[in-house]
C-alpha cells in the first residue's frame, strides 16, 4: 500500500537470494506501492530491522507509486494481499494483466494469500512477515529456474 513494509521487504529478500541463486543478469526486483505518498519515504524503521537481523543488506530503498512504465518493464507484477491486487487491476493496462499475481502463490506451503500487513502491529509481525517473504521469493525464484531463468 504505502511501499514502506512488506513489499520493500520483500524486494530485499529477493534481490538478494536472486543473486544468490545466479539468476541471469537481467534479473531485476522493484517495488512499488498503490496507495504510496507523492513524495517518496524510507522504508520502516521495524522493517530494516527485521531484515538486518538475519543478514540482509537494506540498502537506500524509498517507497514509490506504481507507475505505469511498470506494467510493461517487469515481467511479474506481484501484490501482497487482494485489496492491492484490486488496485493493480484497476490501472494495469489490458495487455499486461496475465503479469498480476499474488506473491504467496509462490509459496503454497504457507497456507496463505495474504502477506498481512505489520505496519501497525508489533515487532513479531515484522518477522511474520519476514517468514512470508523468505518463503514467497524462494518460490519465486524456483519458478523461475523452471521457466528458464537463469
């Protein structure tokens, strides 16, 4: 929504196990929020956090609005809950729409669809959602092995 938690986070996790995995050099991993402020931001404090805690490097990412060069750039546009997905519908150009996808169909095991937002919870959501995004980018990353990424 606001691109300062979940999706930034999930941006880190996996660029990182992208590079980890030698995906091909083109690889690239951007997010983006729907209801992002006009003026970009940091990422949340609790998200750095979470993700500094395991060994991730966070890096200068700021939160930014979907755009619609977006839509043709990248070849997944992922959301983290319907609600956004809802959102991406509503601007996505016709042409582009089989790229919409919910990030957890990358990772069935969770049992989810939703990456809940930890925005306005504690310490221990950020790690939830940490949890998600580590699961989700593994999925990610595998189906793209799959397809030929490499």
């Amino acid at each position: 929504m606001g691109n300062v938690c979940r999706s930034p986070m999930a941006q880190v996790v996996a660029g990182q196990l992208g590079k980890m995995a030698h995906l091909a050099p083109d690889y690239a991993v951007a997010s983006a929020g729907t209801h992002a402020a006009r003026f970009s931001g940091p990422m949340d404090g609790r998200a750095k956090a979470a993700l500094a805690r395991r060994g991730y490097a966070v890096g200068k990412i700021k939160s930014r609005l979907i755009a619609d060069k977006d839509f043709e750039r990248f070849d997944l546009i992922l959301a983290m809950d319907q609600s956004n997905m809802n959102a991406l519908r509503r601007v996505c150009p016709g042409e582009h729409v089989h790229k919409l996808r919910l990030f957890l169909e990358f990772a069935p095991e969770m049992g989810l669809a939703e990456v809940p937002d930890p925005y306005y919870g504690t310490e221990q959501g950020f790690e939830r959602v940490l949890d998600l995004c580590e699961a989700g980018a593994r999925g990610l990353i595998a189906y793209l092995q799959t397809a030929g990424v490499r």
